[in-house]
C-alpha cells in the first residue's frame, strides 16, 4: 500500500490500518490535512518534570496532549484511538539505550505510564509547501539535517540539555515569508530560532549534520534552523529512566487535529 | 504614592518599593509595558494535575512561569524578586475557603510550595487601548465584569469545572480589530472565547455578574468574552486543599516581562 492512496484516508481509518497490521512503513503523506504527532512515553514519576520543560521549551517541545496516568487512549486529539496500536513502530529504551523495535505496546504498556504527544515538522512544512517554499530535504527524498547546538533548554527539575535543531536552505527571498507562516504554527515548533551563520549556534560543519541527513544548500539560499522534536527525546534519554518507549523516526502517530486548528491566527 | 508616578519606573525598582512596604495599593498603571502576572502557590503533591490542566486549558490558564519546587524567586520573568514579598498582598486560602489577607509570606512558605505565574489581562487590555478600543471598565473605573459559563474546561487529574470569563463591551466596528489584538497574546487569555449572544454559553443576565462589576452596554456594542485568570482559581479551591495562596485581587506581581515579547507575531 503506497502512501498517496491512503493521503485522502481520515484519520480513524488510517490508525486501522496500522492496528491491524495493514500499514507498517512511515507515514510521511498519509491523511493529508492532519497533524502527526511525536509520541514519548515515560513513567509517572518523571511526568512532572517532563511538562514543566514542556512548559519552559515549547519550541522544541510543544505539546499536543499528555494522556492519562495509565490510559492509552487521547481523548483529546483522537478519541477511540489506541497509543499502544496505532503507531506502526516503536523504540523501546531501557536505561537510556534502544533495546528494541516493536510494532505494538502489548507487552510493554505499564499502569504508571504517561504518554505525551508533541508537535510535528510535517505540519509546518505541509504549511511551507502550500505557499511555494520548496523543502529542500523532500525534494531529495532524504530525512531532515539535525544539529547540536550550543543554544541551552531551560532546565527543569532532572532535564537539561542542549537544543537540537533542524535545518531548511529557504531561497533568500523567501525567508521572511517562512518566519511568518512558521510563526503560525507555534505548536508544530513554532518560529525559527535562528537564520543565517550557523557558527553563531555552535554549528561548526553545515555539511555534518548530528542526526538525518546533509542535504545542498544552493547559491542564494539561508541556512534557517527550528527547534527540533528530538531535543526532547535526547534530554529525556540523558537521565536514563529504567524504561522509556518513542515513536520510531518517521513512523508518526496521526491525530485527528487539522493542522490549519493548530494555526493561532 | 500615586499609580501614575511608577507607570514609568523599572520593574526591579517598583518590586523594591513592594518589598520595603512603600506601595501597599493595587498594581495598575504601574510599570508601564511590562506584564503583571495572576499568582498561585499550591503544595508540590497538586502541581502536576494543575500544569496538565493549565496544559489543556490555555486560554484561562496561561502560564508565564513555574517556579521550582519550594523556590521563591521567579527565575526566568524576575530574576532576583521573592514572590514571598513582591506582591503588594496575598490571600490565604485553607480547605478551600479565604481565612486571612496579609502583606508578606514570611509566615506561611512552606518548602513543598509551587508557585504558578499566570498572564493577566491587563496586557492585552493595554493593547486594545494602544489601538483605540475602549475599555469600559478603564472608563468607568471599574473591575472587569466576570461570569461562570456553561463552557466546561478540559478535566485533569483533580481538576475540573467551568470556565470563568470577562467581558468587554466592544464597538461592533471594532471587534474583528480586537479579535485580532488579543489573538497576538495567547499567554494573556490570547483571543476571545465567545462574541455575542451571551446565552450561548450560560449566561441569562449580562447586568448580573457573578463576579466584579456590571458595566454599561451602549447601542450598537457587542458583548466579547475573554478566559479569565479567575477561573484557575476557582477550579483549584474546588478541591479545598489544606493550604492555597493568591495574590489579593489587583495586586499583581509585576514581571521583567515586556507586554509586546509575549506576543506571538
């Protein structure tokens, strides 16, 4: 099953599909209109902690909804959907490790779990697009170039850490059209957090990027940089909690949010 | 000492005249252009169900800052002020009900107190004045007319209950203008909730408050209705906990906060 046939599903179809096993590769395309969200899972005892450097960093944490203590369902951004199915694969973490790539939560899910969904660069960049801003990472068919920055999250309780960036070559004329449409979508990461000189960021190797992929950056272009959804992910990881569960890279869970909802003005 | 002789003076110097006891009267009109901010200090074993509350509830609880567990000094909007002695006057909440008003908390920190920041409306009221939509309760030097509605906030944990709101007699030529203002400060209560027919959401007598005061409706204005930071509050004392504090109502903490950083475009 190819992801343009499946672009026009609704949401709730789509997440069975992948409950059912019908649909285990990335989900970059499908249910278009709708935002995809990163998914952290992690005891309750860090949950606090957790949302507080939420609070303090929404742009590389923005969130989507915290579930429950114990509930696998978001009763907010998708009702009758199941956290533990509806994510066609997952990463187990045991003290901050990847132990393993499952494609359900059956034999993991714990009553003291809170699964948090956060914000996704396919809604913003579903918003570039639209307004003829190429994404130079699509174009090339490869994953996003990351970078870690000297810029610091605001530490909170256990968490701390350095921001991770990704970064997107815009056509100089067209930078400050995606500041404003970015600005849009504070909840998908917002604005950018720096354009231009990645040295000034601690970026020392443009063409080496931490995570992802290097993809050209062309003559006339900026290098502009977003927070990036696996800060929270790497921060977490650092104080090595006994068992933490993600989405794996690409394979998102799809909300029923319109990414055009998610938009503030 | 007169509001309009601080409206110009510094934040750090105004929080001073507070501390040494100098101004014991309510904070509007001071510090001009810098946010003042809603104060609640809840026991550690509550503030994680009142963060994922806030988390979902934005609009009535827009949190500008948390302070650390048991810390009194507001790092990130006031470095170096004590939310202990900052704040013109407190309100002592126990099992729910308001049993002492007092100048200082000298007597009653405790060291598993959090204590929440949240916008207030005086920053967007600002705003619609600089862009001359009249407010009429400025006018008429009154205190905002507020009201429980049938709109129900999202629960979490604990929490759960109505949603207050203010209203605003607004122009009927001006209301898009002032959707639009308020819009750009989401950490203040950001756009309004509901414009017109105040049935709608439970309200059957707009001369009636439930809380503040009446204010008059000209001819041709529109009832617009913001979240209101009571509405936290109210939520919180439902749950009767051992021991709550707020600022007195008009006594506001006053932040490092520029109005205009706190928009979002």
């Amino acid at each position: 099953m190819e992801g343009n046939h499946v672009s026009t599903t609704s949401p709730a179809v789509f997440r069975t599909l992948v409950r059912e096993g019908k649909w285990t590769i990335p989900t970059s395309g499908v249910c278009e209109g709708y935002a995809q969200a990163n998914l952290l899972v992690i005891p309750k005892h860090l949950a606090y902690d957790f949302l507080l450097f939420a609070q303090r960093n929404p742009k590389p944490c923005p969130v989507l909804e915290v579930l429950d203590v114990g509930d696998p369902e978001p009763k907010l951004t998708a009702p009758a959907a199941d956290i533990r199915t509806d994510i066609p694969q997952y990463r187990i973490y045991r003290q901050g490790t990847l132990v393993e790539e499952v494609l359900d939560l059956h034999n993991y899910w714990q009553k003291d779990f809170v699964a948090f969904l956060l914000g996704c660069s396919f809604s913003f960049e579903s918003a570039l697009l639209k307004a003829g801003i190429p994404i130079r990472n699509i174009e090339e068919r490869k994953n996003v170039s990351m970078y870690t920055t000297t810029l610091e999250c605001v530490p909170a309780g256990i968490f701390h850490g350095p921001m991770v960036v990704s970064m997107r070559p815009i056509p100089s004329d067209l930078v400050v059209r995606a500041v404003q449409i970015s600005s849009r979508f504070p909840s998908v990461h917002g604005a950018p957090v720096h354009i231009g000189d990645p040295d000034q960021i601690g970026i020392h190797d443009i063409t080496q990027p931490d995570f992802g992929d290097p993809v050209e950056i062309k003559p006339g272009e900026i290098p502009v940089f977003w927070a990036c959804g696996v800060t929270p992910q790497a921060i977490v990881m650092t104080v090595k909690p006994d068992i933490a569960i993600t989405h794996a890279p690409g394979y998102m869970f799809v909300t029923n949010l319109l990414n055009e909802t998610l938009a503030v003005f």
